[in-house]
C-alpha cells in the first residue's frame, strides 16, 4: 500500500509539471512562427516598397539596390537559358568530333578504346557539368543587400541541375531498359524522354520555391517546411515515373543480388504502396550499371579476362568434379575433324599481325641486299609460327619474280655441321663442304632466295658435343651472303637454352617472338570453324547466367567460355583447339560446350624428381628419343623407360611414328608452369 501511494503522490506531482512543460513548447512554437511570418511580411512590404520606387522614381545612389530588390535581373535567366544550351553545344561537338577521329583511326591501344567508350557515354553531360561549376563557384548575394534579385545565380544552378536531371534520368531509365534486356524502338525511346522531360518540368517549379525561401528566409522553420513538401513532392514524381518502369528496374535488382532473396525482391513488381519504394532501386540498379561498365571497361585488358576466368573457375570447381564422374558423351568424328590442326588452306585464316613483321624485314633486305638478313622466328609450340612463315612465301613466291623461296626441315638431331653444311647446300644448289668460306664466295651465283629453316631445335642436344650443329647455323648466317634471307623457326624454350649458353646478343640480330593469341582472335578461330562445320552451338547451364535476361544470356555464356579457354590455353591456338575439342559433345546437328577442364598437376609433382628432369629435357628441346634423353639426363634406360610409360598412360607425352617423345598440347602448360617453379626450365 505504501508503494502504490508513492506512486499516486508521484502522478499528480508528474503530470502538471509535463503539461506545464507542454504548454511552454507550445507558446516557444507559436512565437516561432509569429516571428518567421513578420519576417515573410517583410519581405513582401520590401518587395512592394522597390516596386513602388521603381515606379514612382529611384532616389539617387539606390538604382541598383532597388533594381535588385523588384527582381528585374531574374529576367536574364532567360538569355542565360538560351545561352546556355548554345554553350552546350560546342563542347558536345568537339568530344563527338574527337571520339569519332579515335574509333576511325583503328585503335589498337587497349586503355584508349576505354576512353572512347567513357567520352561516349559522358559526351551531352560534360558542358551542363562546366556550366553547374561555373555556377558553383558564382559569388553569393546577400539577400539583405540585395533582395530578391540576387538569388540570380542560385537560380541558374537550379536550371543547369534541371538539364543535368533531366539528361541522367533519361540515360538511367534507358539503362534500366536496355540492362534488363528490352531494346527500345524509336517510339519507346521518344516516349521515355518525353515522360523523363514532363517529370522534371514539374520538378522545376517546387525547386524554385525551396531555393527563394531558403535564400530569402535564411533557414528558417517555413523554409524547412516548405523544402520538406517539395522533397515530398520529388518522390511522388519519381515513383510516378519508375512505375512504368518498375519490371525492368526489378529484373535488374535480381541480378545484383542472389537467388535466395528474389522472395524479398518480388512484392517489388507488384502493388500500388511498392510503388513509392521504387526510388529507393536507384542507388542499387546504379551499382549494377556500375559494375557492367567496369566489365566492360576492363573486358579488353588481358589481365581482367585472365582474373575473372579463374575466379569463375574457382566457384564452379566442386560442379566440374562432378561432371567429371559422369558418363562421357560422344561426339561426331565429323565435327572433330574442323578442329584438328591449324594453318592449312581449307580452314579460314586469322590475321594476327606476323605478316606484316615479315614483309618489314623482308622489304628491307630486298631493298639493299645487306648483311641484315637474318631473322630468328621463336614462340610457344603450337602458336602458329610454321603457319605463319609458310603463308609469308606463299605471298612471296605469288609477288615476286625474281626472289626464290627455299623450305628446309631440319632431321632430328643434326648435331654436327658436316650434315647441315649438305642440307642447306642442298637446298641453294652450292657446295658447301668449306662451310660459311664456300658460302660467302657463291653469293654473287645464288639468286636472291627466302631460304626458311624449320625446326632448328633439332640442332643442338644440351650435352657436351651436342652444340656443333647450331654453331655451324651461326657461322653460315653470320657469313656475307647478302642475296639469302634466312628466317630460322625455333621454339621458345630450345631459344632460351642457346641464350643462356651462347648469349642473347651474339647469336640472331633480328629477334621475333610470336605472341600469344588474344581473346578476341582465339574465338574468331573456334566460331569461324565451327560456322563451317554447319552445327549449331549451344551452351551448357553452368555457362549461362540465370540472372541475366534471356537475350543477353547466350552473349554472356559465350563471353565466359572464351574467357575460360583463352586462359586455359594461355593464347596458343593449337592448344584451344585441343581444348574446344575435350569440352564439346554433339547430338545431331547441335553441339553442346561445356567448362574446358586443365589438367591437374598433382601427378606429376608426386611422380618424383627423376620424371622432372625427363619432362624438362623433351620441353627444353621439342622432342627426343629414348637414347637422348638419356644422354641429356645422365638417368639408366631403366629409368627413362619406366618414366615414359608413366607419362604416356597419363598423357602427359605422345609418341610420334618417329619414335620421338613431346609434351601433349593439352598437357604443355601445365607441365612448363610445373617446371618453371622447380627452376628446371630457361624461360
């Protein structure tokens, strides 16, 4: 009892002082407002008394002030509209101009075909932006000096936001459209700029009444309140015109956030209060049109494509186990044969820019016969290098009357010069049996002669005595025999070897290696042979993004599979032929492409030292036999025959009808990458 009446005596003590209280916020808001509404009075007897003036007569020294005070200089935003727009136009041109002159000039460098697409995208917003800082930085009028005209420069910074929102509300919903995959006609498009313009028409007249209150009120409640309605008023707008939108504005949300929260995102397409939720998607739909710029921003530089290939990978690892223990699926021989090798005359040819280096160094031999007439040719196995030499003389042979094109492929293992001396000899129709004397001295007889040497690894054997053959190469090469171009063919890891033992400046002057393929060239390989094949290509479900709409899905699985293969055959065209080949399955007329899958390396660093050394000495000189790996190895026959086996029932090599070991396409990365860790290889 005694606590109940303490709480009792508490309540009638409590309840007066908070109505008190009550009452004093009461009389302090009302005296707020009697204040502020004397204070809008005023501004409107200032007002009228410098109409009057101006009427009746200024007193003298007063002209500006009281000009400023009627709002007379507000009559210059519309020149300064007309100005304005003009103004833009200059800017806009130039950019146009200057982004037109870029994407004509054949853009090769990878940064600024990025620039192009981010002027483009920039181009009409750039002079509203110029003409928002100018404004910016506008010195601001007092409006107790100066009345109601010195709100003139606040004014024109709420025109140029007017364009600027007008211009970003149209570009978002023409993102909005096109990113959920609806690509508007000519009548969809005009009727969106028209909804995006009568939106921000209305807009424009509230915007004008928050900024005069805030500028003539200083801040005060009714300014507040009145700045609170028209932001009110902004959201109604906007919602009433993402309605019209909100399907594409969903589908884009969907594919910015997982699966498991369509559930969250789906009473968003439907109903009249979700209606006033729909501004809240902007920032989240302009993180999505963020991220597709970036992609497509860095979609071209190859180390993005390499990045995102294998975090693909990485995601969808545990899937390709699985697929792996499944039953295996066929596919048409017929298909295959499309894919086989690269290089010959039935199958399309892909220009990656060799030709022109040889026709470089070619036209400036043929020009003055000087002994500048070497050029070393050495790349990856498989890239394409014999390819490439072959179509240059074919070029050579179709223009030229008076040069003659020699071919020679160099036997394995010609390791001492007495038989290089008769192959080449052979081949210029001149008895080389003094050696690089014998050619020096023939070179007036010799007609001009593209004379081609493939295969030059099999020159040398990493052993002592084994280096005869190629030093008798750079005594010929080095001789004064001005009227025989020598293009020699090598592949990289054999070059590498001779530059460590010999030096890379005192051997070949003139040195190119082939570079890896790009992306691009890569899939204009696969398509262009596949299109020839008469199949249709169809992408299996882990390539398709379910996310994104269903006529963007096929581009984006086809996008990701190249990526995938582009990396997984490091560029190298014969390899992606491989791979294509290991990833695609047929069904009548149709092909279905699957995840291309990397060999593990795990077996061979578990197989031990002795099959390292092995793979390192066929990597380091193309291909060998059994008798020489073990001489380059120093391992018993027992040894290298039980090593070979192991890697042959892996396919890790291939034995060819010569009897000779080399690495397998699909397995040639792997093991180089395998070895280079060990440092066992010279590149």
């Amino acid at each position: 009892m005694r606590h109940t009446h303490f709480i009792i005596t508490g309540l009638f003590l409590f309840l007066p002082a908070m109505a008190a209280a009550q009452a004093l916020e009461a009389a302090a808001y009302i005296a707020l407002f009697e204040r502020e509404w004397q204070l809008l009075q005023t501004v409107v007897v200032d007002w009228l008394h410098a109409c009057s003036q101006l009427i009746q007569g200024i007193p003298k020294g007063d002209e500006w002030k009281v000009v400023f005070s009627t709002g007379l200089p507000l009559v210059l935003l519309v020149p300064l509209r007309y100005l304005s727009r003009g103004f833009s136009r200059w800017p806009t041109g130039y950019l146009s101009g200057w982004h037109n002159q870029l994407v004509s000039g054949d853009i090769r460098h990878k940064g600024l075909r990025a620039l192009t697409r981010f002027v483009t995208s920039i181009t009409p917003l750039v002079p509203w932006l110029l003409l928002l800082w100018v404004a910016l930085v506008l010195p601001r009028l007092s409006a107790s000096d100066f009345g109601v005209g010195g709100a003139l420069p606040l004014l024109f910074t709420v025109y140029v936001a007017y364009v600027l929102v007008n211009l970003s509300l149209e570009w978002f919903l023409l993102s909005a459209c096109q990113g959920a995959g609806n690509y508007l006609n000519n009548d969809t498009t005009a009727l969106l700029e028209k909804r995006a313009h009568a939106v921000t028409s209305w807009l424009l007249l509230p915007w004008v009444i928050i900024t005069l209150s805030e500028y003539l009120l200083q801040s005060s409640v009714i300014s507040q309140l009145i700045g609170a309605l028209v932001w009110l008023f902004s959201w109604l707008m906007l919602s009433y015109v993402l309605h019209f939108y909100r399907e594409q504005l969903v589908l884009n949300l969907k594919r910015l956030t997982p699966e498991r929260f369509d559930s969250l995102v789906e009473p968003l397409s439907g109903g009249r209060l979700t209606v006033l939720l729909l501004p809240l998607l902007i920032p989240l739909n302009l993180i999505l049109f963020t991220r597709a710029f970036m992609e497509q921003l860095l979609g071209e530089f190859a180390w993005y494509q390499r990045l995102s290939a294998r975090w693909f990978r990485m995601r969808n690892q545990l899937q390709e186990e699985d697929d792996e223990d499944a039953g295996v699926e066929c596919t048409d021989d017929n298909y295959l044969r499309w894919f086989e090798c690269y290089g010959e005359g039935e199958y399309p040819i892909i220009k990656t820019g060799l030709n022109e280096i040889f026709q470089r160094h070619y036209s400036n031999w043929h020009s003055d016969r000087g002994d500048d007439n070497v050029l070393m040719l050495t790349g990856e196995p498989g890239i394409g290098k014999k390819s490439a030499v072959k179509r240059f003389c074919k070029e050579v042979e179709a223009n030229e009357d008076d040069v003659r094109v020699a071919m020679l492929e160099i036997p394995a293992r010609t390791l001492d010069s007495t038989s290089l001396y008769a192959l080449v000899g052979e081949q210029l129709e001149v008895d080389l049996a003094e050696g690089p004397v014998a050619l020096a001295t023939a070179n007036e007889a010799i007609p001009p002669t593209v004379f081609v040497l493939n295969n030059a690894e099999n020159l040398f054997l990493a052993d002592v005595g084994g280096l005869d053959g190629w030093q008798a190469l750079l005594s010929l090469t080095n001789a004064r025999a001005g009227n025989v171009f020598w293009i020699i063919v090598m592949n990289n890891q054999s070059w590498a070897y001779l530059c460590n033992v010999f030096g890379r400046d005192y051997q070949m002057r003139n040195v190119v290696r082939v570079k890896r393929w790009t992306q691009a060239e890569i899939r204009s390989l696969i398509l262009s042979r596949n299109q020839q094949s008469g199949y249709r290509l169809r992408y299996d479900d882990v390539l398709m993004d379910t996310r994104a709409p269903a006529n963007n899905s096929l581009r984006n699985a086809e996008q990701r599979y190249f990526s995938l293969l582009w990396d997984a055959s490091h560029g190298v065209p014969v390899t992606a032929l491989r791979l294509w080949q290991e990833s695609v399955t047929t069904r009548r007329n149709e092909v279905t492409v699957k995840v291309p899958r990397i060999p593990a390396g795990s077996r061979i660093e578990k197989s031990g030292s002795n099959q390292s050394f092995i793979l390192a000495a066929i990597v380091t000189h193309g291909t060998l036999n059994t008798a020489e790996i073990m001489r380059v190895t120093n391992l018993s026959e027992n040894v290298v025959r039980f090593s070979l086996k192991a890697t042959l029932e892996d396919d890790i090599v291939e034995k060819g009808e010569d009897g000779r070991y080399r690495i397998t396409a699909l397995w040639y990365h792997t093991v180089v990458s395998i070895l280079n860790r060990m440092n066992m290889l010279h590149e």
